[in-house]
C-alpha cells in the first residue's frame, strides 16, 4: 500500500482524533525515517520528542531484544533487577532523597503528581500557567489551559487558578494558603516553546514554600535531556517537590515517572497504581536510554548543537518578512512566524524535513540528540527556503 493509500486505512478505522499529513512511515535509522514509498525525511518531529535516540539505535535495540526475551511484565509487588535500577538512577538523578512512580505515559505522571498534592497538603486546589498543557486526562485536562480541550468535558478537577506565565506579580496573586500545588512548565511546549526565566522559577519556588504548596515540575517533554540538562529546572537553579517524566525517557518505548522529594511522598498502599507501568521491557530500555546519555555526552552535544541551531536559523532567517523570532533551550527549539505555520511545514515535508507545530504560528523542532550537524544545516536551509 501507499501513503495515501494507509492515510485513508487508518482513517476509516481510527477513531477522529487525529488528522493525517499523507504519509506513512515504514522504518527510520539515525534521524532519519522512510515513508513507505522510500521516501527519507530528517525527524525533527521524533513522535513528539519521544526518539531522542533517534530510530533504530543499536544500544536500544539490544536492550529491549535481550529483555523481550527474559521478562516483559512484573507485576510492582515482585521486584525486579531492571526496573530496581532504574528507580534508583531516577532517585540520583533528582539529587535529594525521593520517591519514583513508574507509569506509561506523561498524562499518568501527571495525574499521580496532582493525588498526591492533595493527599499531601489536605487541599484540593491547583494553581497552573496561561497556556500551559499537561495532557489530555480529567485531572492532566482540569490544568491544562486552551479552553477547547476543556470545554466539552467539564466539570473536571477543581477549583484551578491560571497565572500568567513569567509574570511574578500575577504568581503570588494565584498562589495561595488553599493551594495544594502549583504546577509549570519550566519551558512551555505546547503554549510554543516559551523558557520560564530564572527570575521566575525562583519565585515559584520561594512561593510554594512560603504558602505550603508543592511545587510541580513538568518535565514530560523538557525532561530526560531535551534542554542540555537532564531535568530542565537545573537551569534555574531550583529544586521542584515533584518532577514528571515521559516521553524520551524511554527512547520510543511507553514509559512515564512522578518523581518526589520524600517529605512529599505521602502515598499509602493502593493510593494510587498501575497495570503496565514500570514493566521490566520498558525499564530496560529507560536504563539504556540514561546509559547512552551518560556514555556518549550527549546532555553537552544538544547544549552546543542546540546553540549552533538556532544561532543558525536566526542568521538566515533574519531578513525574512514571515519570520518573528527563534527561541528555546538545547534541541527544543521554536520559530515563531508571523503567518500561519501549517503551509511552511507541509513545504518542510515536501522537502523531507519532519517538523511539527506549537500554537498556530510556531514551527517547532525536536530532533533526536544524536543528529549530525550536517543533518542541522540542512533543516536550517530548508526552513530558510520556505519561510518568505
């Protein structure tokens, strides 16, 4: 079959949550993904950045052939080596004495972070950031922003507060002595690549102590590297109660995490559970994942080539009449235009770059940690190319 062809398969069966872009992707290898006509595109998408070890990568690979072979599910109540270690690399990694939920995605993690603000604290609301997004579950949803994702499944999780982003004033405003957590963003994904600043994480945090609240990192796209750093707060100098991960955590396989400090780990037996998460295949690949990380530098090679990139694109695009500015950390990386954004990547894919949307008049780039600076410059030219 063709990629029109699987496009219209998938859309007569599949329930109408998602649009189509006309292809169908067969295979990938490094940053590169093939339709199934052979067609090779450079992914700058990455599912969302999930593959931040690009397709096919061998370590991967490996460790989820060796596992698949051993042991794919274990129930929590019977331990397991793979999964043993990762909880405590997680632990490590958040630099203060903590507790680790393993779940299956960055919805799950966040929905587990937002029960155990209420059974902490006693208080039942949240406060969280003007065009933030969380996900797309009742509780994810209740603080998530946009209205129309809201709207047709209200009444949800309340009462919620929305601050405005980077305004401090507007943050002591919302935050109060009945707020259980306040929940952000360290860098906006969906609301378009937006860096909170220093200024602003610090007063959060200040914040939240002061009026006994937790403080709620999402890092469910920012997290596991994406920024330079492994947990995108380390760049303000912060320490959240909690920290969400998904997405690259697990190279490709569904794996999330609700990390906290253990003063704030107040769950108790069946509190809160899960069927698939923390299964010993996808905590083989997570460990894999933060093993290559490790080994091969790759937090200070998206902090340079990220840099590279968008010192780069602002060059070229400098003089465009479409183009209002670059911004974002490591490889989270935004072009805000001032036109709509659906006919420069639908040009982007014509030319065999995978980008992907965030907000109306942002291209948004994720590409995999491992991309080649060859593979860069030739995103930069062709975002040069159909940006007027």
């Amino acid at each position: 079959m063709n990629n029109s062809e699987l496009c219209a398969q998938e859309l007569k069966y599949e329930m109408n949550l998602y649009g189509k872009r006309g292809i169908a992707l067969e295979r990938g290898e490094r940053e590169f993904a093939y339709d199934v006509e052979g067609k090779r595109y450079i992914d700058c998408n990455t599912g969302v950045g999930v593959a931040i070890l690009g397709h096919n990568h061998s370590s991967l690979v490996s460790a989820i052939q060796k596992q698949a072979s051993t042991l794919m599910t274990c129930q929590s109540p019977f331990a397991n080596q793979e999964r043993a270690r990762l909880l405590e690399r997680l632990s490590m990694l958040f630099g203060v004495p903590s507790k680790v939920f393993l779940c299956s995605s960055g919805t799950e993690s966040i929905e587990a972070a937002l029960k155990l603000s209420r059974k902490k604290t006693g208080r039942k609301s949240f406060t969280s950031a003007m065009n933030a997004f969380h996900g797309r579950s009742s509780g994810a949803l209740s603080v998530t922003f946009k209205e129309k994702y809201r709207a047709p499944f209200e009444p949800l999780l309340g009462p919620v507060t929305r601050t405005r982003f980077n305004d401090i004033e507007s943050l002591k405003a919302s935050v109060t002595n009945e707020t259980a957590a306040l929940i952000l963003e360290p860098i906006q994904g969906e609301g378009g690549i937006r860096p909170a600043t220093a200024e602003y994480m610090k007063a959060a945090r200040d914040i939240c102590t002061d009026k006994g609240a937790l403080l709620i990192c999402d890092e469910v796209q920012s997290g596991s590297g994406r920024t330079g750093k492994f947990f995108a707060y380390e760049h303000f100098g912060i320490k959240p109660d909690i920290v969400c991960l998904a997405k690259g955590l697990g190279g490709g396989v569904p794996i999330g995490a609700t990390i906290a400090s253990e003063e704030a780990s107040a769950f108790t037996p069946l509190e809160h559970g899960t069927t698939f998460g923390g299964n010993p295949l996808a905590c083989a690949a997570a460990n894999a994942v933060l093993d290559t990380i490790e080994k091969d530098g790759l937090l200070q090679k998206v902090a340079t080539d990220g840099a590279y990139m968008m010192g780069k694109l602002r060059t070229s695009l400098s003089q465009k009449q479409q183009f209002r500015e670059v911004r974002g950390m490591g490889f989270m990386i935004a072009i805000e235009l001032k036109v709509m954004a659906r006919e420069p990547l639908a040009a982007l894919l014509q030319k065999g770059v995978l980008a992907l949307p965030a907000g109306e008049q942002v291209v948004r780039l994720l590409p995999p940690y491992i991309i080649s600076r060859e593979s860069l410059d030739t995103v930069a030219a062709a975002i040069s190319e159909v940006v007027q």
